[in-house]
C-alpha cells in the first residue's frame, strides 16, 4: 500500500478508484487477488501506516458485500480472515463493524471449503478456520477451530511428506507452509494452547527440506511455479522460528542429499551447488502448479545462480503462461517440439512424465545420479529421455541420452542474466560470472548454439538471458562445466 488508493502487488502498480477498484476486469485475477488479501497489515513498517490500514477496512466492507466480488472467493477470503486477525493481535483494533464483518467472511468461508482444489487452498482454508476459532469466542467459534484441526490432522500427513517436502512439489508453496505452521504454532503459544506433536514435528521436517533446496545465496531452486518475493525466505523464516523459541539443528553441507519422496536431489562439491528435479510433476490429483520440466536441473558457482530455471512471471492462462511451464523453458531435453508431460490451461496437466531408475553414487572424489522419465513415450516413437550428472570439485558432466525413434532432440541450459556466454569453436565455450569468476564448457556430440531467452526470477519480471541449445546426436551429447 503505497498511499491510500495505490498499490504495488507483484511488481505492478496500480491507482484505484473505488469502489469499482476492487475488481477492476482489466487487471490480473492475481493482483486483484493480493489486493483483498491485506498483507499489508503485518509487513514491515506497518505501523506507520494503521490510519491508513482502518480507513481501508471501512472501504473494504461497504465497497464488499457478502459474497460478491474477488474478495469473497475462499482464498482470498481465508488470507484476509487471518491478516485482520494478526493486525487486532498485534496490537491495533478491530472496530465493532470490522468485527462484526470478520465473523460474517468467516461464515461465508465455512461453506464453501475448498475440497475441490485441496492442495494448499484447503490448507489456507483451514487456516483461517483456526485463528478464527481461536481468536473469537463461544460455542460457533469452537466449531471453527475444531473443524480447522480436523482439516489439518489429515492435510498435515497428506501435503508434507516422509522427507519433509510439501506435495505440490514447488519450494516456494513449501516457504509459504512452513511459515503457516509457524503462525499457528505462535498463535497457540499466544493464547497458551497445546501444540499437536505433528506440527512440531513438521516444522523440523518442513526446515531442513527448506535449507537444502536453498541455494548459496539465500534464495529457493525456481523448480515448478515458483518466484521470488512471494514466501519468506529460509533466513526470514529461521529468525522466526528462533523468535519462538523452536529446535533449530544445522545441517553440515553433505556431498549428496536425496528427498526420495519428493524426488529432488542436492549436490554440493567445492564451489558447486546443484539441484535436480528427478520428481513426479506432483500429486496426480492436484498438478496445478507443476511444469514439464523433468530431469531439470540449476546450478551455482562461486556462490552465485549459473545455471537457471526459467521462473514463473504469470498465472494468467495465456500463451505465455504456457511457455514458461513448457519443457523448452528448463534445463531439459525436448524430443520432437513436444513437451515432458502435456502442461494445458494455466493449471492443468494431462498425460505427464513419470521418472524411474534413479541411481545415486559416491566415489574418486565425485557424486553421480542418473535418471530416466516415460513422458515421450506417448509419442510414436516411444523415446525414454535418460541424464546422468556428475559432478566434482572442478567439473560437472551432464550426459543425455535418448532411446527410441525421433525426428529431433534438444537439450537446452538457460543461464543466469549475469552470466556472459560465449562459443569459442564449434564444441567449447566459455562462461563469465559478474564477479569475474569464469566457467568452460566443452560439448561432446550434437551441434551447439546460443540463443537468446528469458529469465522469470519474480511475477511480471522479464530479463533477457543465453540459452545453450544443443541438438543432440543419435547418440546422444555429453556437456563438461569446469572451474578452478
């Protein structure tokens, strides 16, 4: 909230004018999204802007009738009933109408859970639903509560899986979790309620998965819908939980972790830090927010993003929406145009990629995966896509190999924006970091060339970026990064 009636939401700024404002047709379902959710409330410098704040929640509730408008879909509903709350908790109040208005969205929400998306919607729901029940008093409020702990008794062991990943499979759905049971683990604390042993658990579960899919430089691998500026960073939510007062163990960087429910892997070697997705694009009833991006992976050096998913800059279902999930946009092999698993619709996926065969290994000073997925086997040439990665100290190699029939396949490596890159003969090149640091490349089969690409680090965030593209031999290609 950048003055009364002006707002920046996903790095859009727009003046409204209300009431109309609030469901503007010309903006994006997204925005107008964050416009209802309030989280402006309990951001940074909050306090300077209370006054602000309450005229908001005046206009909020004459320009909003019951359940009309954006404002009343369960999402958007639930984060608001939760960011009121936090802004009365936090030491402002909410007016008797502001109260009053509260008790009625949470009404509405309870008849209109959304079991139908489940996934983190229905967690968000549920949400609500607690500091809801918590917050006001009385025998419906108790129905609130016991119903938003019932949700989350079967969604907890159903959405965080045995290694600690969330089952949307993206890190930044993950961050925003996390930092939801942290709000209830703090709420209960605040209001001297025992806190269920299985969100405990969770959250030591929830942070170390969280730290390992973080790359040196404080932010989340960029694996299925995913950005920047969205969640709470680990460090942001590390304070927090130190805040509380909650276990916070270290874990020593290791040559080779796996998250074999989940399916991704982090190598670390010397300077390098690699992440791959060898997962299932998702649940295979919720894949809404998955890409066809299997056997993708990022990479850093020195430090710093080399190697880089494409990101995600919208949720509109457009062409370009359907772009950045395509296989094309991650650092993944294509077979004739065709993406991995059929992306559709902004959220929806139809025959998908199923990884099998994953084998990991240690040994002479390097770590190795290998994989393959069926999600080419649809086509009539029946091609299984297979990579091998290992990596050392100095080098990482990245072997792709396609068995079947094809017209063409394509590998493809999407580099940072800050990295320079450049063919200096037909199978070597070379790669500058901004800080100096340089990279090699030497390409063993297939023929190279450098395109140009984008790269989607935050929402409505385009930056221009090199991509590698290598049209593989029969035999497939073998790719070498080395360093000093």
């Amino acid at each position: 909230m950048t003055a009364p009636s002006r707002f920046c939401f996903l790095n859009r700024e727009e003046a409204l004018e209300f009431p109309s404002g609030w469901n503007r047709a010309d903006l994006p379902k997204l925005w107008l999204y964050n416009l209802h959710y309030f989280d402006d409330f309990n951001t940074g410098g909050n306090q300077e802007r209370v006054h602000q704040h309450r005229k908001l929640i005046a206009r909020w509730i004459a320009d909003n009738p019951p359940g009309v408008g954006n404002g009343w879909e369960p999402y958007p509903l639930s984060l608001r009933i939760v960011n009121w709350v936090k802004w009365h908790l936090g030491g402002n109040r909410l007016s008797p109408e502001a109260l009053a208005s509260l008790a009625v969205q949470v009404r509405f929400l309870c008849g209109r859970l959304e079991y139908h998306l489940l996934g983190n919607h229905l967690w968000a729901n549920a949400k609500a639903l607690v500091f809801a029940g918590i917050f006001f008093e009385g025998p419906e409020a108790q129905g609130w509560l016991a119903r938003g702990l019932k949700i989350f008794a079967s969604e907890i062991p159903e959405q965080i899986l045995a290694d600690g990943g969330h089952f949307e499979r993206s890190p930044m759905y993950h961050a925003i979790a996390l930092e939801d049971l942290l709000d209830l683990i703090n709420l209960f604390r605040a209001y001297g309620k025992e806190i269920p042993v299985d969100w405990e658990d969770a959250y030591i579960q929830m942070r170390a998965w969280l730290l390992a899919m973080t790359h040196p430089d404080g932010k989340i691998a960029l694996f299925n819908d995913a950005a920047f500026s969205i969640a709470p960073t680990w460090s942001v939510l590390d304070a927090y939980s130190a805040r509380l007062g909650l276990a916070r163990q270290d874990y020593p960087p290791r040559p080779l972790t796996r998250f074999p429910e989940t399916g991704y892997v982090r190598l670390e070697q010397g300077e390098a830090v690699l992440f791959l997705d060898v997962a299932p694009v998702g649940p295979d009833y919720i894949p809404g927010h998955a890409h066809a991006d299997t056997l993708n992976f990022e990479l850093s050096l020195f430090g710093r993003r080399v190697i880089v998913d494409s990101g995600t800059s919208t949720y509109e279902k457009n062409a370009e929406r359907q772009r950045q999930r395509g296989t094309a946009a991650h650092n993944t092999v294509t077979i004739d145009g065709e993406d991995s698993s059929e992306v559709w619709g902004g959220f929806r996926v139809a025959r998908r990629a199923r990884p099998f065969g994953l084998e990991t290994g240690e040994g002479n000073g390097k770590v190795r995966v290998t994989c393959a997925h069926d999600g080419f086997h649809r086509l009539p040439g029946k091609s299984t896509h297979r990579r091998e990665w290992r990596l050392g100290e100095h080098e990482l190699l990245v072997r792709d190999t396609v068995e079947g029939t094809f017209r063409e396949a394509v590998a493809r490596y999407h580099f940072h924006p800050e990295v320079q890159l450049e063919m200096t003969s037909e199978k070597k090149g070379r790669g500058e970091l901004s800080n100096g640091q340089t990279f090699s490349l030497a390409i063993d089969g297939g023929a190279a060339r450098i395109v140009n690409g984008t790269y989607h680090p935050e929402f409505n965030v385009s930056l221009p970026n090199q991509c590698l593209e290598i049209v593989l031999s029969r035999s497939g290609a073998n790719v070498v990064f080395s360093w000093e």
